[in-house]
C-alpha cells in the first residue's frame, strides 16, 4: 500500500499512543494528516499495544474517576476509596523519582494536563475503567487505591491502540503501514518532509510539518551496548523490535539536539526465559512484580536490593538494572503462602519458570543456579531481623522492616517460613530509554545552537528531558499522550501557516 498523495499539511512517524494523539490533535487543528508505519498491520502500536494500559493522571476524587469511567456501579463506588492525587503530588514524585532532573517546563505541562488529556482521549473513544487489580488492595471490604494511578485503559495497550485508530479511521487520517521513515526532507527553511521505504519503494513526501513520534533504541542492541553500557546488549525487549532508534538518528543528522537521560531507561524484572523482543500474546505475563512482598536473591543467594523500598510504581523501573548487574544476569523471587494470595495474575500462567518446595532446603535445591548454603543462610538471617510486631498493611508504606541487615528492607517484611514455597526466576526487560530531542514547550526541536529546527516536532519516547533514573509508574502512556497532542496541535497550526500560506 502507497500513500494516497505526496503531500502533506503533516506526516506523523509512528503510530503508537504517542503518534496518534499526536495524528488526532493535528487534525483537530485542520491539518491534512498522513501517519508511517514501519511494522506491518498485525504489528502496529509501537510499544504502545505491549502495555496495560495505565495512566497516571491528577484527580480530586470520586467526580473525575467518573469523568472518566463513566460505568461504575453503585456498589463499585461504595467499596472503593479512590482518595485523590493532585498536582502537588505529582511534581513531588517527578521530582523525587528523578532525583530532581526532570526539566520544570516540560514536567509543568505533563502534570498539569494531564487530566484534560486522559478526558481528551475519552472524547476519541478510548475507554477507561478503575484499575482495582494492580493500583488497589481490598482490605475489610473496600479496595484502598495507592499510587497515583487509579485509571487504565479498557483492554489494556491493545484496547488503547484500537481505540485511537478507530478515531483516527473516523476523521479519515491516512495510515500507511510497512513505511520505514529513513530521511528528514531538511533545507535551510527547514524540515519539510520524510524519504521512507514503503513496501519495498523508496519515497519522498512532502509535508508542512513532521512530527517525529517514532520510539527511542531499545529494540537496538548496538545502541544499548553504546549509551546504557556493558551489558546491556543481553536485555530483553518488552515491546516492539521496531524501535531501533531511527527518528533519533533522523532528528541528530540534521542537528538536533540531544537532551535527557542517555544512558538510563525504564527496565524491569522479567521472565528470565522471555522471547528476545515482545510477543503480543504472551508479553503481558512476562512481568513479575509482587517482588515487594518476598525477597529476591541473586546467584550467590545474596539479596541485593530493599524490595520493600518504596510502592512497586515507583520503584520496578529501576530495579530492572539492578537485576541485569547480578551474576549472569538473572535473579529469583521467593515467596512463601503467607503471601501467595497477593500474587499478581502473570505469577499464575504458563509462562513462567518456578518452581515450588514444601521446604527451603529442597526449594534451593531446585533453584539449580543459586549458592544453596548462602540461600538458606540469607534466608535465615531475614526472617530474624523482621519485624513481625509491626503490622502488615500493603496499602500503605507500612514500616514493616527487617533492620540490620547488609541490604536493608524497609516495608513489606514478611517472614519466608510457611510451606509451600515458590520460587520465580527472572531477568532484565527494557521499556524504553530516556534520551531522546530537546523540544520546546510547543513540541518542537530544537537544534545544538539551541534554536528552533522549523517544521519539526517530536513527542513520546523521542521527547528527552522528561524522565531520569527511574519513572513513576504509569507517567509514560500519559507523558506520550501529552506530548503527543501537544505536538500535533503545533504541527497543525505550523503547516497551515507555512504550507497554506
């Protein structure tokens, strides 16, 4: 399939959450819109579709869940305590979590629309309902939501990505698939198109504007070895193999400006025997992410992280890395049944290596690559530090610790002593890198004289800046949403100024 004209008001490369806000508010605007594709049709969404679909996004409490899921029973709304999450919340966690680099300016737009954005995406068709099975625990019969993330998205990534070309299809937005955006058409006017291979032809189209919406270089092996360092060419990839790295290499040829967190990205605990890139069926139960309520412990039987920490949002960004710097590069999670209950779904399907023991001895024995005398020893030596006179609550951060230890625990100590004991084997999967363009607070990239690169845009994963060390959880569907929208209303506006005279 071939493009239906050669030009454009706007071309969006890519067609992931990011892009196709973007395509959506470019429209919006009045602008003709053409959206590239590099997969083909079965593989379109970018990184997008591999995820769950949840949305970080401020509210005041029950009104704007309403707003936004618009469903709920009378019953759901008695047994839920939603509480709230402010602005003010979400600037201290951006800042905390990023030790303080995120840009002010482009974090000011992330928070402060985020709420008209998620309401936005609604108007488009996407569908939202409260996330009760992974932001909420049910405790004396009401679920308690924690973490800022109280929204996802009905069917997940899938759900979101097929909601967002249905709009896009309605207001008649071209997407062409199989179109692997090679070249920015750039002069000293400016960008003013994409060379792209498509099905096999090399094509250029013209445009009044591009907006670069295409992914950053996790998919790329090279590149990780290159910014994020030694080892990290052994990661799997959660999500598309897609995203290697070609809107930014795009975007540096011409001069853009390089901005943000290079060498760091959002990399989890992993199924350690996951396929090398995303699977669309079996990718979401690949996740391991109870971790806060058991231990984790390297091929030395060593602990080598606080599991307790901080709430799972805020802290399985980063512990991914962490995992990827043990001994060969996995780890295993053990859990006894005290806890089993709490166990997220993809802890329960096939695809998963654990393995079960009716005691420690013969759990270690079946951990085949994991220092059986120092297992049961770090083992031992956790359950007499717990402190099992503090109550357990996983609601809140509740000071259940296991002091003394070489590696402390903070929250979530529960002794490993009740039979049967599991056991999950894990590894390293990266999200998506942090480094990306340096835009403005229009959308627009900037070059390394810090000035503007006229007709060119960037948003999602290509946007720099945002995002350093870690994320809080669920901030990256929304800062692509965001930015995306942000991006395509500039886009739209600059092309009907420029290429309409």
């Amino acid at each position: 399939m071939q493009p239906r004209s050669q030009t454009y008001d706007v071309i969006v490369v890519g067609a992931g959450n990011a892009a196709l806000c973007a395509a959506l508010s470019a429209h919006e605007h009045g602008a003709g819109v053409l959206v590239l594709e590099r997969a083909p049709l079965a593989e379109r969404g970018g990184n997008s579709v591999y995820t769950d679909g949840k949305m970080r996004v401020v509210y005041e409490g029950l009104d704007d869940i309403l707003a936004l899921s618009t469903d709920l029973s009378p019953e759901e709304i008695e047994r839920s305590d939603f509480g709230r999450y402010t602005e003010e919340e979400f600037f201290d966690d951006m800042a905390r979590i990023t030790q303080n680099r995120t840009d002010p300016d482009l974090c000011e737009i992330l928070v402060r629309q985020s709420r008209a954005t998620l309401r936005w995406m609604k108007a488009n068709g996407v569908r939202f309902h409260p996330n009760y099975g992974r932001q909420a625990y049910r405790v004396d019969g009401r679920f308690k939501f924690w973490g800022g993330a109280p929204i996802v998205v009905s069917g997940g990534g899938r759900g979101l990505v097929d909601a967002l070309f249905k709009s896009a299809e309605k207001h008649g937005i071209e997407v062409v698939y199989n179109a692997w955006a090679q070249e920015l058409v750039h002069s000293d006017r400016g960008v003013s198109g994409v060379v792209a291979r498509i099905s096999g032809e090399t094509r250029t189209l013209r445009a009044g504007a591009v907006i670069l919406a295409c992914g950053g270089f996790e998919a790329n092996a090279e590149w990780r070895s290159r910014y994020l360092g030694p080892g990290w060419d052994l990661a799997k990839v959660r999500g598309t193999r897609y995203n290697s790295g070609d809107g930014l290499a795009m975007a540096l040829r011409i001069g853009a400006q390089p901005y943000g967190h290079w060498s760091g990205c959002h990399a989890t605990g992993w199924e350690r025997y996951a396929s090398d890139f995303g699977d669309l069926v079996q990718t979401p139960n690949f996740q391991r992410h109870s971790y806060t309520f058991g231990i984790m412990v390297n091929a030395e039987g060593k602990r080598f992280l606080d599991e307790g920490a901080d709430f799972r949002s805020y802290t399985y960004a980063k512990y991914g890395h962490i995992v990827l710097d043990q001994p060969g590069q996995y780890a295993w999670q053990i859990y006894d049944s005290k806890i089993s209950h709490l166990l997220l779904d993809e802890y329960r399907t096939r695809q998963v290596t654990k393995v079960t023991a009716n005691t420690l001895e013969e759990l270690a024995d079946k951990m085949e690559d994991v220092n059986k005398a120092q297992f049961l020893n770090t083992v031992r030596d956790f359950n007499a530090a717990v402190k099992t006179d503090v109550p357990f609550d996983p609601n809140i951060k509740d000071g259940r610790s296991a002091p003394g230890l070489d590696v402390p625990r903070s929250n979530w100590a529960n002794t490993i002593d009740t039979p049967p004991f599991e056991a999950y084997a894990i590894t390293c999967g990266i999200t998506f890198t942090f480094g990306g363009v340096r835009i403005n607070t229009q959308g627009q990239v900037l070059d390394t004289n810090h000035g503007l690169i006229p007709g060119l845009f960037a948003a999602g994963e290509m946007v720099g800046g945002i995002f350093y060390f870690n994320y809080p959880g669920a901030s990256g569907l929304t800062s692509g949403a965001v930015f995306g929208r942000l991006a395509g209303a500039s886009a739209g506006g600059y092309a009907k100024q420029n290429l309409r005279g």
